[in-house]
C-alpha cells in the first residue's frame, strides 16, 4: 500500500510537467494565430452585439449583461495570449508592436481597464439602468483604444496598422 503512494505522487509530477512542456512547446506562430481569433472574437462575439443594442432607444440590458460578462472572461483569457516571443521578430504577420513587451505594465494596465470597464457595463445593464448603460459604453470604447486607435485599419500604442 506504501509503494502506490510514491508512484501515484510520482505519476501526478509527470503529468503536470508534460502539460507545461506541450505548452511551453507551442509554436510562436500558433499563439499569434491564437491571438488574432480571440481579437476577432472580441468583436463580433461580444461587443458588436453591445455596440448595436446600445445604439438603440430601448437597449437590451439582459444581452448586455450577458455578453458583458462573457467578454469579460473572453479578455482576462486574452491577456494571456502576450507571452515572450511571439513578436513580430519571431512571427512577421503579428500586428502587436513591441512595447507590449518592452512596455509590459502599461499593456498589463490597458488590458486591466477594459476588462473592469467591461465589468462595469455588465453592472450598469444588471441594475436595469439604461442611462448607466449609456454612460458606461464610451468608457469601453476607451479602453478598447488604449491599445489600438480603433478600426482594423488603424494602428496604435500596441499594435502595428494594418498592411
């Protein structure tokens, strides 16, 4: 009975690091390719949907609630889609610039403001306020740009315009 334990134990650490060793081994180019689904997914899973609704007269708080929190759980995965070498030195069609790196607490920061302005706009849409909901929409927006400077086209603090 004493020897399953140690084999168990020993079973369980080389488990573990075969998961760290598949991840550390992903390709850079496969985490970019990551990163760009989970950008388009930004949009057109989440935001979109809020950018239409909100631009409306009677808004629909349930789907901005709902997709508010969705996206905000979408960006927190996001964030993490940054990791060392995956720049345009390493994959040449990134359109992250290289102060996410070099600038790694401010992108950190940006990343943090639109997830709570995110959060907060899934607030305001739970507490069935339509003029919340409208106050806080432009404070997304904002924190969308504190990244890149708006559509596809156009480029910014962290990401390169595009080609």
């Amino acid at each position: 009975m004493f020897r399953v334990v140690p084999a168990l134990a020993l079973a369980a650490v080389m488990l573990l690091s075969a998961g760290q060793i598949t991840f550390a081994q992903t390709a850079p180019a496969q985490i970019v390719k990551e990163r760009q689904d989970a950008m388009e997914k930004n949009w057109t899973e989440y935001f979109r949907d809020i950018s239409r609704t909100v631009k409306t007269d009677s808004p629909d708080l349930a789907l901005i609630a709902t997709k508010s929190a969705q996206a905000s759980e979408h960006l927190k995965k996001f964030a993490q889609l940054f990791p060392p070498g995956t720049g345009r030195d390493v994959v040449p069609k990134t359109r992250a610039k290289p102060e996410v790196w070099t600038q790694r607490a401010e992108f950190d920061a940006a990343m943090k403001a639109l997830i709570d302005a995110t959060i907060a706009l899934g607030a305001a849409a739970k507490s069935g306020s339509v003029e919340k909901v409208k106050a806080e929409w432009p404070s997304v927006a904002k924190a969308c740009g504190g990244c890149h400077g708006g559509p596809k086209k156009a480029g910014g603090k962290f990401r390169f315009e595009e080609e």
